[in-house]
C-alpha cells in the first residue's frame, strides 16, 4: 500500500506547487496550498504505518496549524480585497525593482 | 668629561627658552590685550636682551675652559629608528657662540628699535610675538649638535620669516612676497634633506661630532659622494641664504617691516647658509668641486647683485640686493678655505648691515610721518622722495655714514678688513688652480659696484635739495632715542668690529681654531706673501676710493625730480632697473609650464580624468549598472519568487540525494 499512497501524495503535492506557480487568484493559490499541506499529511500518515505512530500524531499538529493559518491567509485576503479591489496577485507586485 | 660640564655652558637651553616664552606671553597678549604695548614691549625686549647675558656667560665659559672639543648637551632622545638616535642636544663649540652672540646681540638692539619703529602698527603684540619665535628658532639652528635640530632650527626662521614678511598681510602683494620667500626656500630645503639622506646613508650617524670625525676616515677625498652630500648642502644654502639660482626671494622679502629686513634678511637668518658651510666645513674641503661652486657661485652672486643695486630707486631694494651681493663674499670665503674670514665677514656685516637697514628704518619712518601728516600717497621708500634729509635727521646720516664707508671697504671700519680677507685667500687659492684668479677679479669688480650703489644711495637721500614736498618737510623729524640709540650702538660695533681680526693677529681665526682646523687641513692653498698681501690691500683701498669719487662726481642728486615726474629710464638702465628681468624669465621658464602641467595634465588629465572620471565615478557606474541588472530580477510577482523557491528546493534536494 506505501507506493501507492506516496505517488499519490506526490502527484497531490505537485499539483499544488504547479497551482501556486500558474494560477493568479489568490484564493486558489491559498487552497493549492492547502493541497501541498494535505500531500505531506498523506505522506506522514502512509509511512507511520511502517515507523510509528509519530507521523500520525505530526499530522494533527499540522491541520491544526493549517486551520490558523487559512485564518490569517483569508483575513489578509480580504483585507487585500478591500484595499485594492482585486486578489489577482499579477496586479500586486509592490516589490518589482 | 668635557671641562666646560658644570659651567654656565650648561644653561645654553635657556637662550633658546627665554624668546621662546617671551613669543607665548606676546602671542598670548595678540589676543587678551594687543594694546598692552608697555607689557609687550618689555616681554619682547627683555626675553632677548637676558639670552643676549646668558650668551656672554657661556662666551666667558668658553674663554676661561678653552675647549678643544665641542660641549654637546642632550636634553631627551627625540627619536629612534633602527640604529639612528637623534637626540634633542645643542652643542657649545667656538663658532656656535660667536653665533650665538651675534644673534643676541644684534637681535636685541633690532627689538630695541622696533619699539619705535612699530609704536603706532595695530599688530604690535603680534610682530614681538614672531620676532621672538624668530629668536628662539635662530638660536637652534646655530646651537644644534645635529643636522635634524639644525634643520628644525632652519625650517622654523624660514616660517617666522614668511609670516614677517607678510606681516601686513592685507596687502596683497605682501602676503605674495612671504609665500615668494616660502616657496623659493622649499627648493633649497629640499636639497639640504637629500644631503642628510647621503650623510645618513653614508656615514650612519647625523651628529656634527661624529659626521665631522668619521667623514675623513669614510669617504674617499673629492670623490662622488662627498661631492654630491656637499653641493646638496649647498643648494639648500643658496635658498637660505639668497645666492644665484635662489636670491630672488630675497629683494621680494622687503615687504616686511624693515626692522624684520635688518633681522631676518641681513644680519641673521640669511647667513645660515654660510654658518651651514662653515659647521660642515669637512664636507666641502673634501670636496674641492663642491668648494669651486661655492666660490663661483657666490662670486657671481656678487657682482650681479651688486650691478642691480645700482640702479635701484626704493632705498630697501637697494640694500637687499647689496644684502645679496655680500652673503655673495662670504660664501667666497667659505668656498675658497678660509671658514674664519667668511665668519669674520658675516660678523662685521651683521653689524653694518643691520645698521644701514635700521637707518633706512629711520628714514622711512621720517617720511612715512610726514606724509602721513598731509594724506600724501607718495612712496616713502623712493629716494627720488628724499634728498637733503641730512638736516632733518643727522643721527640717521652720520650711523649710516660710517656704515656706508664700511660697506664700501674703507680702513679701517670692520667691512676693509672682512671683505680684504676674504679676497686675500680667493687670491691665495688662484697659484693652485687659476679659477680662482676669476672668482677674485669677480669680488673685486663687485667691490668697486659696492661702493657706487652705496654712496649713490646716501647721495640721494641726504644730499642735493628736499624732494619729499613743500606741505611736508616741516615734519620731517628725527626718530626717537629708542631708534637712534641702537643706531649709534651699532655704528660703533661698525667702527671697532674690524679689530677682533686685525691681519697677523686674526684673534677670530684663532678663536674658530679648533672648528676650522680639520676642514683647512684639506685645502690646498699656498698663503700669499706679504708684498702680495700689502699690494692687495692697497688695491682694495683704491677700489674703494674709486667706486665713491665715481658717484660724487658723475651723480647730480640736485638734478634728481620726485618719483611722479621722473623720466622712463632707457637702454641697460632700465634692464638693471628691472633686475635682469630674472623674476619674468623664472616666470616663463619655470613657474607657466608648470602651472600649465599641473591644470592641464595633473588636474584635467589625471584628477579629474583618471582618479574622478575613471576611478570615483567609473565604479560608481559599475554598482549602478549591476544594480540595474539585479533589479530586473525583481519583477514583484509572487510566481516567479516561487518557481525560485521551488527550483532551489529542489537544487538543494538534488544535491543531497545525489
């Protein structure tokens, strides 16, 4: 069962880091985020069944923190929103030289 | 142990320390209260004139112990480096005394003076102030047991000489006549520090005791380093003391106030270069090339300087460049071996010539009264201004009278036996090598020059009819006692001067013995006989008497007309009254291109092109155009900051994997 589960994982994590690269809302940057998070949770979870239960126990701390922070990352979008009417991230580069 | 150790020898330092204090309190006083004149002047007068009594007791020290060797007193180590130790030490010797003296003493008659002369200058507590540093400077050059203290000595009179000579230094071309003096100075002084370097490198040590001991045994006789060490000297003498290439600072330097003019730039400072000659006799009787130098070159100096004087009209110009003309002689003396007749002439004209410029000081100070009086912007150092002044001022006419019969070589005042001395032994020199024939027919062409320009000069200021202004004349008055009385001081040293070296007595000549021996023991010099001698002297006379009837009778001071309307003079007269035109050819020559070097190529090229445009501003250009570059890289846009992240995540993975 371990292959499978951490190709699949693999091919959830690319997807997610695949997202962030091409896509131009924020939203969806944000939940392809949370889909390279739940690849690694997947990852931790396949494998403690050969190396203990730590993985699975890493996996709640990790949700746990995701929560908070899809929180924090929807607050500053919205705020980003009402600031600039706008959460596509190519009309934000504040930071270009 | 030196037997004048626990004599008043000891107390040399403070000689130097007195004037040096008497500059702090004045140049203090400049500041808190520069009307305190009475303070000033006793501060300034009575801190010389106490070194002057200090100096007679280290004299009568050095008479009573008679030393055969220089005293050398070291006050702390001045510096270390490698095998070299310098030592901050003065050194009592013979000759260092006899300067002594002469500086002293004739300082403090010239402070004495400058009481009057000075009395009204709103900078008086500043002129003490400098004229003391002055003092204490002079002292060190002459006191110094080596070459750095002498050197410090020496570059310190240059720096009061500067700021005296720009002494009035809201005019302009003063304060460029004092920079004139610096920068001329800078030439000669450079040679002097090559030659410390040779000496240093050569003879490892820079005490005059040990260079003077140890360069007989180190350096071979006349040959090229003990040339070379003592022509670099000699540079350094010919800016110091005014010789040819480097007089031309001197004329220049009588911007000053003239009492500065008989201190500094006749009766002491000037003649350095001679002391210098004479301390390191060794050296250049080592060196027979270098000695022929000096002789030719101060011979020429002579006569040139002199035929100068003869067609000057401000009455200063014409006593600098007889100034000139005499440290000409000395350096003759002191070229052709005879040390002592060159100490001897630098004696005797520290007496007449500080005379004859505290009596122009007089004058000027008369006329600069009188015109004062009716707003008159006439020149009061013009003696086409004066004539007739004998009247108004008979102290100042008979002192300069008696200084002009010794200047010209009348016996049996001081200036016969100094300046007979001197040509007796270029003379003597000539059965050896006939060079020297030159440099005596050059002295003795010089002499005949001398007594014209001096005796044309008190024709023109005290005979014929006043020229100075009808409004003007009632208040031409005699200066005060505190000026005339060093003026008959003076005139009186003037008189018996001559008397400490009678020929076939030469007190002097013994005196300096111990000093001079080692450097006469080189030359070669056949002394000349007795008829040559008397035949010499009576030709001396003859010159003298000659040059003085030529100006009485072919000058007319009653045809002379005021400065205003005087004719244009024309022809050589005029070539001689623009002094050569030397300055104009230095200017062409020397002072153009390089002032066209340094903009063009050292400031258009190398500064602003090479260092600003290429280095300074070249780099900056380099960050901007790679800032530039790495800012293309900062597009803003948070995707392509990952897909970075991203790549080097997995760089970094690679890299571990692998």
């Amino acid at each position: 069962m371990l292959g499978p589960s951490l190709a699949v994982s693999a091919i959830l994590f690319s997807l997610g880091v695949v997202g962030v690269l091409l896509r131009r809302n924020a939203i969806v940057i944000f939940m392809c985020i949370e889909l390279m998070l739940n690849a690694v949770n997947l990852t931790f979870v396949a494998l403690s069944q050969q190396l203990g239960l730590d993985g699975q126990v890493f996996v709640f701390f990790v949700m746990t923190v995701a929560a908070a922070e899809a929180a924090v990352g929807l607050a500053i979008i919205i705020a980003l929103y009402r600031h600039r009417d706008t959460v596509n991230l190519q009309d934000l580069n504040l930071l270009r030289g | 142990m030196n037997p004048l150790h626990g004599t008043a020898a000891d107390w040399v330092g403070l000689t130097i320390l007195l004037p040096f204090l008497g500059f702090l309190v004045n140049g203090a006083l400049a500041f808190v209260r520069p009307d305190d004149k009475r303070t000033v002047s006793l501060v300034g007068v009575g801190s010389v004139a106490v070194a002057f009594l200090v100096g007679v007791a280290v004299f009568f020290a050095v008479l009573g112990k008679h030393p055969e060797e220089a005293y050398v007193r070291s006050y702390w180590t001045w510096m270390t480096a490698g095998d070299l130790e310098i030592h901050a030490a003065l050194q009592v010797d013979r000759l260092s005394v006899l300067m002594l003296l002469v500086v002293t003493g004739v300082g403090s008659l010239i402070h004495l003076f400058s009481v009057g002369y000075m009395h009204d200058d709103p900078g008086y507590a500043r002129y003490f102030a400098y004229l003391n540093l002055f003092i204490a400077f002079m002292l060190v050059l002459v006191l110094g047991a080596n070459f750095p203290v002498l050197f410090v000595g020496w570059e310190g009179v240059g720096l009061c000489s500067y700021l005296l000579i720009g002494f009035w230094f809201t005019d302009r071309q003063k304060a460029a006549a004092g920079l004139k003096a610096f920068l001329v100075n800078r030439i000669g002084d450079a040679g002097f520090l090559v030659a410390m370097f040779l000496i240093y490198r050569n003879l490892g040590t820079l005490d005059f005791v040990t260079v003077l001991r140890n360069a007989p045994l180190q350096l071979a006789p006349g040959g090229p380093v003990v040339t070379a060490i003592a022509l670099f000297l000699f540079l350094g003498c010919a800016g110091k003391s005014a010789q040819i290439p480097l007089y031309t600072w001197l004329p220049d330097a009588m911007a000053g106030p003239t009492p500065v003019s008989a201190l500094i730039h006749a009766a002491t400072m000037v003649t350095a270069g001679v002391f210098l000659v004479a301390r390191a006799g060794v050296l250049f009787a080592m060196a027979p090339v270098a000695s022929a130098v000096v002789g030719g070159v101060g011979a020429l100096t002579a006569l040139f300087a002199a035929s100068i004087g003869l067609k000057q009209w401000d009455i200063k110009k014409v006593l600098a460049y007889s100034t000139v003309s005499q440290l000409g002689y000395m350096f003759v003396g002191v070229g052709a071996g005879a040390y002592a007749a060159g100490i001897f002439h630098l004696v005797t004209h520290a007496f007449f010539k500080a005379l004859l410029f505290l009596g122009s000081g007089s004058i000027i100070h008369a006329m600069h009264h009188a015109y004062h009086h009716t707003h008159n912007p006439a020149d009061a150092q013009d003696m086409r201004n004066m004539g007739g002044l004998r009247a108004y001022l008979p102290t100042t006419f008979r002192t300069m009278g008696v200084a002009t019969l010794a200047i010209a070589g009348i016996p049996p005042l001081a200036g016969f036996f100094s300046k007979d001395e001197i040509l007796a032994s270029a003379f003597g020199r000539g059965a050896d090598d006939p060079f020297w024939y030159l440099v005596w027919a050059l002295g003795a062409a010089a002499a005949l020059l001398t007594a014209f320009y001096m005796t044309r000069l008190m024709l023109y200021t005290f005979y014929g009819p006043n020229r100075t202004g009808a409004a003007e004349q009632p208040h031409l008055a005699e200066s005060p006692k505190v000026m005339t009385v060093p003026l008959v001081v003076l005139a009186v040293l003037t008189v018996l001067g001559g008397a400490i070296n009678l020929p076939h007595v030469g007190t002097l000549h013994r005196w300096l013995e111990p000093v001079t021996a080692p450097a006469v023991a080189y030359t070669l010099g056949t002394p000349v006989s007795l008829g040559v001698e008397l035949g010499l002297m009576a030709l001396a006379i003859a010159i003298a008497v000659v040059g003085i009837r030529l100006a009485m009778t072919r000058l007319h001071p009653e045809q002379l007309v005021p400065a205003e309307q005087a004719p244009a003079e024309r022809g050589f007269a005029k070539l001689l009254l623009e002094k050569y035109r030397v300055d104009e050819l230095y200017d062409a020559v020397i002072v153009r291109p390089l002032v066209f070097f340094s903009r063009v190529v050292l400031w258009k090229g190398v500064d602003a092109g090479a260092i600003d445009g290429a280095g300074v501003n070249g780099s900056a250009f380099v960050a901007r155009a790679l800032g530039w570059v790495g800012s293309r890289l900062q597009t803003g846009q948070v995707s392509a900051y990952v897909l970075c992240f991203v790549l080097g995540a997995l760089a970094v993975l690679g890299a571990l994997t692998r």
